[in-house]
C-alpha cells in the first residue's frame, strides 16, 4: 500500500470517528429536547447509530461526554445570555434583563433540568453549573449596578428572582405564560432594587 493510500485511509477512519463522535453529542441533545432528562448510554448510542462499545470508545464515561457538551456549547450559551442594551432607566433595563434571560432559560429549559437532576452524580456538572451561575451573576450586576448598593439578604432576594429555578417556577408549576412569567420577575425586581 503507498504512503498516500495509507494516509487517506487513516484520514478517513479520523473522519468516521469524528462523525461519530458529533452523533453522539448530537444524540444527547436530541434525547434532552424530548424530555428524556437523564438519557442512557444504551439510548445514546440506540439514537446516535453507533454500538454501544462505540459509544464507550469515543467517550470513556458520561463525564467525558458532559465536558464534551460543555465545551461545544458554552459560547452559543454564554452568547444568549450575555450581551443586550444595558443603557436607560432601572425599570428599563430590569425589563430587558428579565427578557434576555427568559430567551435563555426557554431555550434551554430542558438542559438546565437535566443538568441539575444529575448534579448529585457528576463532578464536570456540578462545576459547570456552578461556572455558569457565577457568571449569570455578574451579568446581572452589569445589568442592574443597583443590586452593589443593597444589603446581602436583598442582593441574594435578586438573585433569586432572577433564576432558572424561579423562571422555571412561574412557567410550569405556576403554569404562567411567557409574559406573565416576566411581568412577576419584573415588578419582584422593580420592589427590591426601586424601593
């Protein structure tokens, strides 16, 4: 065999690999959007099309798939969250924090669960999760600089109207529309920093 044979043949078995490798992640994500929260490899591998061994060659454990997840995502996360017109009045800009966010956990509604329902189990999840309210923290500050003026047990009251966990409250346990959902956050968010 030449040297050229043999070097499309590993570039096309690195190809292979590589697709695979995307059809899992892939696969992950699908499973999520469905709602099947805690997915496993056996289903993984069942909707990506590879075998199961497959599965475990591309990545040794859920761990590795999870950083791999992580790592594919994070700036198109980030990106959704981050960002917006952060100029005018307070009430203005709490309106479109509240909005910016709502886009945010919508989009992404199922991914948080399934990462918090797997939080219990998972060192990359818990330090992702955790990555990720640092920053969502921060942005919020950037949003709202009113929040530095108040006290702790305020500052952690905003915090916690402004969360996943308060969004995902109103939405489906309090089954709010969208709007609704919003207009609470908004005027909790307009009683603690306006007052």
């Amino acid at each position: 065999m030449s040297k050229t044979m043999q070097t499309d043949l590993i570039d096309g078995r690195r190809a292979r690999s590589e697709r695979s490798k995307q059809a899992i992640v892939d696969a992950v994500l699908e499973l999520m959007e469905e709602g099947n929260l805690i997915p496993t490899a056996q289903q993984i591998a069942d909707r990506s099309g590879v075998k199961i061994r497959s599965f475990f060659r591309h990545f040794e454990d859920m761990e590795t798939l999870f950083a791999t997840i992580d790592s594919q995502n994070r700036e198109a996360t980030e990106a959704l969250f981050i960002g917006g017109d952060r100029t005018g009045a307070l009430e203005e800009r709490i309106v479109r924090s509240v909005e910016r966010r709502a886009e945010g956990f919508e989009k992404y509604n199922n991914m948080i669960l399934s990462t918090t329902a797997q939080l219990w189990r998972s060192d990359i999840l818990r330090k992702n999760y955790a990555r990720y309210q640092r920053g969502l923290r921060k942005d919020l500050e950037r949003w709202l600089p009113e929040i530095k003026a108040l006290s702790h047990s305020e500052r952690e009251a905003v915090e916690a109207v402004s969360s996943f966990e308060m969004w995902h409250r109103l939405r489906y346990h309090q089954a709010l529309n969208r709007a609704a959902a919003a207009g609470v956050q908004v005027a909790m968010l307009n009683s603690l920093l306006a007052s």
